[in-house]
C-alpha cells in the first residue's frame, strides 16, 4: 500500500495546501484532517493548540504516513518543535518554505508579512526569515479582517477590495518587494492584494511553498510515490461533515471521500 | 569547526549557485571545486565525467562537509546517482530543484528546458519533470552558442541578444509559461533571454532553486549553521588559479581565499 502524506489544519484553510501537493505531486496519496468542530485555533491559547494538534497526529500516525504537514500557521508556530519529537517521519509547517521562498525572492532584502494576530504576535516569520538571513529586514501586519471576507466566499467584490485595500495601506513600502500571504486563507483573496500592494510585489503563497518543499524532502527522502496513478485521497473532519465536503469539493473540483470523526473530547461540542 | 556545503563544478559556471547559496544562507561556509583544467564536462563520455565527478567528491570529503552539491548539470545528468551511493550526507544535483521550481509556477503546464547538447541529449531534464507529473509538456532545446558568449563575458551586446533570440525562436509557444536555464551559465544571459521570450514567461534560475533546496534539505536535517557569522570561504580549481580567482572575485565580489590544486592524474595536462 502507498504510504500517504497526512495533512492538518484547524478547518478548512489547509486544503489550499492540499490542492497545491495535488498539483505538485499529482501522484502522492493525501490524507486530510480538518479540525472543523474546533476551529479557530486563532485565538487560543499555545497549551490548548499543542493540546489539539498532538491528538490529530496521534490519529493520523496510525494510517502510517510518511510525512507529517501542519497546514495551519497558527499550530505551526506553536506545536511544530513538540510534534517532531514526537513522531518518527519528517514534520512539515508552512512558515518555513513561506520564509524561504521570501528570502529566494527578494531583491531588496525588505520583506512584508501578513497572517492572523496570533501568527504575527508570536514572531514566527520574523524568527524564520532572521533565522535564514539576518540581513533581511521584516515589516509585518496581522489582518484580521481577512479570514471572515475568505469565509464569506467574499473574494472579488468591490467591498472585499476597499477593505484589503486599507488594511494593507501602513505596510506599503516602495522598497518591499516580496509579501508573505502568512495565513492559509489568504491566497483566496490574491487578487485583491496584489491589486493593493501593486504588480512590482511578488506574493509568496506558503501553500505553493509548502507542497514545493514537500516534494524535496521526499526526494531527499526516497519517498515520492512509484505509482503513476492519481490516488484516492482521504478526508477527515471532526465537525459538521456536509458544510466540509461542499467547501473541500468546491475548492478541490473532485469528489472527496470523506470519514467525519466523532472526537471524544469534553472541551467540545459541551 | 563549522561543517562546509562542498560545491563541485566543471569550471566557474557553478559560482552562480555558490554566489545563490551565499545570498540566501549567509551563514552556511562554502567550498566550492573548480576543475578548470578539464572544464567543459559537456563533449566528454558519460563514464568519464563520473570518474572525474568521483575524484572531485574523494577530495572534498576528506574535509568532512555536511553536503555535497553537484553545480553542473553534465555532472547532475550523469553522476548524480552513482555518488549518492558513495557518500553518507545529501547529495544535491541542479536539475531536479529546477524542475520542482517549474512544476510550482507553471499554470498551463507546458514548461521549456534550454542547456548545452549534453544535457538536452541526456533527456534528463524531461525525466526528472515527469517524474514530478506526467502532465507536464516538455519542450527544450540545446544552445550551444550560448555558453561561449558568457565565457567571453558578452552578456548584453546587440549581437548577443541576436544570437540568443534566434536560437530561441523555435521554442516561442504562446502556452509555454515557465523556461528553465539548465545550465548554470545561463543566468548571465538572463537579460537577453527574458526579452527574447517575452515578459509573460518565468525564467526559472537553476541556481536560485538549487540554493532553495539546499536550505529545505539542511533545515529539515537540523544541519543550519548555527554560527550567526559569516565565514571565510574557500575555493579549489585544477586548472590557472590566477584566472579562476578573477572571474570568482568579479562575480562573487568578495576577496577569494583561493587554493590551487595539482591533480595527479595521467590524462590531462599531457
């Protein structure tokens, strides 16, 4: 049997992840968990989010994947360095590869980031960027007005584009030239921030990103997949199952094989 | 001591993934092999680039680094495999990041490949993107004229852009959207090429992509430099030391600490 990558997130965000492993690496069996009941993990605090996380990967670990992907920021920032040492295969987050991505682009070495408050007030991006290169200078914005627009379908409208548009206006800087879209909703509202920041500001998108370093490590690895096939991929969800499968086969185009998960957990649904 | 990112090439093409690696990871120590007395890799037989591919990376390796990176694409094409099984740390070749770098930012799936003879002949480029995803389309071509224009430092002459647009017309495909340079001295033509192919095609910099991964692949082994310095680096080369410390001075911009080495070797030099 194919060894699958195991993908989470607090909800719906990661599969932009998803769909980029699916482009990337079309022959790469995926399972997804997305911890619907529970989203978001935004506003919790870092315990509770470990808290989350470890349950979700003492679940997936037991399909034996290859790899371990958190495609959420928030418990990337937080539970990445406790859940790589808790399991035996490699754990991918979405800050790092963003980061990368960033410092391979950029010219002018002025790099912006936006995310939710959480992932802009824990500094992760600042300490991957700097971690990478401390030559590169960090201008970064949390918008939390992004998430409920993506939630809302509310994408292009002339609304969606004013309140981009002003959220982004303190972050303009003709000397920044890469803007890290530092949440998994935000490449849904692309178009509007690229019309914000302007054509000369390359938006680096962590779900491309991340599938990209996905697809090195497992080639590092030796793990990418044999078979030239395109899988059936997996889905899990730990909230309303219907409003999941509309979302996740909306933005995937396919038919989702999907297993709602009961969690048997008295912080929820109580 | 700092454990070094040991980086061979034929000659001094391979200066453009070290000038990448020390942009984006500063604090990582180089040593780069120049076999300049045998430069180029391209016209010679498969077998013999991998003997003189293995006597590179015995050399390299006595000086214990963390990574050996082959900057050639010759090199990559055909002697990649065979010291992956020779060496206990990561081997990293230029043709596969730059084809996961297509792969990523490709839309219409139709991506173009340009190198010497060798490489095109050697089909490895295509191998490596249909091994990533057979949707891909490949079309590529080999422009023996370009490498002497760089040897000759005649980047940006109106004579060069000629010769660079007419070896490129057969490749114009209105649904082609990514080129990839595979070769590493192709990024000097950059200027040329871009105008030639036109603003709406991605030219993808085997050098940059390569440095990418190489920041994956040493981030997911827990082997960054943790020296937040940057180091003296140090370069080796077979052939003139004099001209090689020029050319890497003028394109690196950094004072060299060059060592000359005498190859005991029957075949050249003769």
């Amino acid at each position: 049997m194919q060894q699958a990558i195991a993908v989470l997130d607090s909800g719906v965000g990661g599969l932009t992840v998803v769909k980029e492993v699916m482009r990337q690496l079309p022959f790469e069996k995926i399972l997804y968990f997305g911890d619907t009941a529970r989203t978001p993990y935004g506003p919790r605090d870092a315990e509770e989010v470990i808290s989350f996380t470890r349950e979700i990967v003492d679940y997936l670990i037991q399909y034996q994947p290859k790899m371990i992907v958190i495609a959420c920021n928030t418990a990337t920032a937080v539970a990445m360095e406790d859940i790589r040492y808790r399991v035996n295969v490699p754990v991918v987050g979405v800050i790092n590869p963003g980061a990368r991505a960033a410092v391979g682009r950029t010219k002018t070495g002025v790099v912006g980031v936006i995310g939710t408050e959480g992932t802009i007030k824990s500094g992760a991006y600042d300490t991957a960027l700097k971690r990478l290169s401390s030559r590169i200078e960090v201008v970064s914005r949390a918008c939390p007005s992004f998430v409920p627009l993506v939630e809302d379908g509310n994408f292009r409208s002339i609304e969606t584009f004013r309140t981009v548009s002003e959220a982004l206006s303190p972050l303009r800087d003709p000397t920044m030239d890469c803007l890290i879209l530092g949440c998994t909703h935000y490449p849904f509202l692309a178009d509007c921030i690229s019309e914000a920041m302007g054509s000369e500001v390359v938006l680096i998108n962590s779900a491309e990103e991340t599938a990209r370093d996905i697809s090195t490590i497992l080639q590092e690895n030796n793990e990418m997949s044999d078979v030239e096939e395109v899988p059936v991929h997996q889905f899990f969800c730990s909230g309303d199952p219907r409003k999941f499968q509309d979302i996740a086969q909306a933005w995937l185009g396919e038919q989702i094989r999907l297993t709602p998960v009961v969690w048997q957990v008295p912080h929820i649904g109580a």
